[in-house]
C-alpha cells in the first residue's frame, strides 16, 4: 500500500513479489544470524546430530491413516487453538467494548503504549495489536482496523485503498510502514507455535527463549530503523 500503491497492474504484482521476496530474504538471514549467535554462546560446545530412523515399509491402511491424521494432527492443533483463542477473543471483546471516561479500555491501553512505541516507529494501537495477537498473527491487522475505527469488534477493510487512506489519516508514514513489517517479521511466535515448542523441547526455558530472541531482535531492528529514519524526515 506505502511502496507499490494499491491500483493493481503487472507492474504493481512484480513490485509486490519483489518486495515480499527481500522480506523473506531479511527473515532468512536473520536466522542465519541467531543461529551463528547461538552457536557461540548458548549452544556452544554442544554437539550437534540430527538422526533419521526409518521404520519398516508396510502396505497403508488407508482407514488408519485418516483416523491417526484426525486425532493425532487435526483435533490437536483444533484443540490447542481454542484453548487459546477463546479466552484471547473474549479479552479483545471485553478491552474493545468497556469504556472508561470517552475511551475504551483498547484505547487507553493504546494511549500508554504509545510513547514506547513512537520509538520503534510505530503507534501504541499497532504495539497492542501485536501483543493481543499472540494466538493468532492474522489478527493484527483487523485489531489495528478496529482500534483506529472505534469498533466493538474485529473487522477487516475489503478494498486496500481504503485501508490506506485510514492508516495515512492516523498518521501512517512509510516509516510506520517498514517500521510494522519489520516488527511482524521478527516478533514473537504465536502461542500455538509456543505449546509446540514445549511439547517437542519439553522444556520452559526453550519455550522462553523462543519468545524472547525474535522480540529482542524486533524491538531492536525497528529501535535503529526508527532511529535512522528520523534523520530523513
């Protein structure tokens, strides 16, 4: 919307996949980096094998396959999701719809984060959306949307035009812009891909650590991007 403008075209699709293509080339050598850190401090020293048994071939039982696929991957996923998600929705409901004083509580919570977030070159409702979307990232954007139009409820803009033209009158810059896809490159995982992490690690401290490198990173990219952008405006 900020950097190739919403009028569609073959130009406007090359540009788009462009610049997604060096998003995706940022986040991958991002993990390169973390992974080099790493492999100086936290895992230094520690050996590192990856062993691959295969078990003996069998005919499929197609019937044992759907059942095994269902419980043990659809169900699971379904279950960890709710079990996050509606609590989730229920606080963004209840934070968007109390209002206290001319504001709701969405707002008010927006209004102190904001100084913080003015340093990483974002607004405080763009950091509250990111924070009430940790069970879902899909969700960021339709916060944001809410919290911008006063709503009760999520909502989501059907022409980006629009979109736009509501994130310029709150004051959007091409600042803002990078500063927010930066921040939801390299934020925090969503919680279901945190229950994941402590299922197969088995361990809090990796479920931690998880969360915290990539926040760290975000906070500090969107800090010195932020920090360097002002010299141009």
């Amino acid at each position: 919307m900020f950097f190739v403008g919403v009028s569609g075209g073959a130009m406007s699709s090359l540009l788009s996949a462009g610049l997604l293509t060096l998003v995706i080339l940022l986040g991958v050598l991002m993990t390169f980096a973390v992974t080099r850190l790493l492999s100086a401090t936290l895992l230094k020293g520690m050996p590192s094998s990856f062993t691959l048994e295969l078990p003996p071939y069998r005919k499929p039982q197609i019937g044992r396959v759907i059942v095994r696929s269902i419980f043990d991957r659809t169900l699971f996923v379904l279950g960890r999701a709710v079990v996050v998600a509606a609590p989730a929705g229920l606080l963004i409901w209840v934070m968007a719809n109390v209002m206290v004083g001319d504001l709701s509580l969405l707002g008010h919570c927006a209004a102190f984060l904001d100084p913080f977030a003015k340093l990483l070159g974002l607004d405080g409702v763009i950091l509250i959306a990111f924070i009430l979307g940790l069970p879902a990232n899909e969700i960021v954007v339709p916060i944001i949307i809410m919290a911008y139009m006063a709503q009760g409820s999520i909502l989501e803009l059907d022409s980006l035009a629009a979109m736009h033209d509501l994130f310029v009158a709150n004051g959007w810059t091409w600042v803002t812009a990078i500063s927010t896809m930066l921040f939801s490159l390299m934020h925090w995982p969503c919680s279901t891909t945190l229950l994941t992490i402590k299922k197969e690690t088995g361990s809090w401290k990796w479920t931690v650590l998880a969360l915290v490198i990539p926040t760290v990173l975000g906070l500090a990219s969107c800090f010195v991007f932020a920090s360097f952008a002002k010299l141009f405006l």
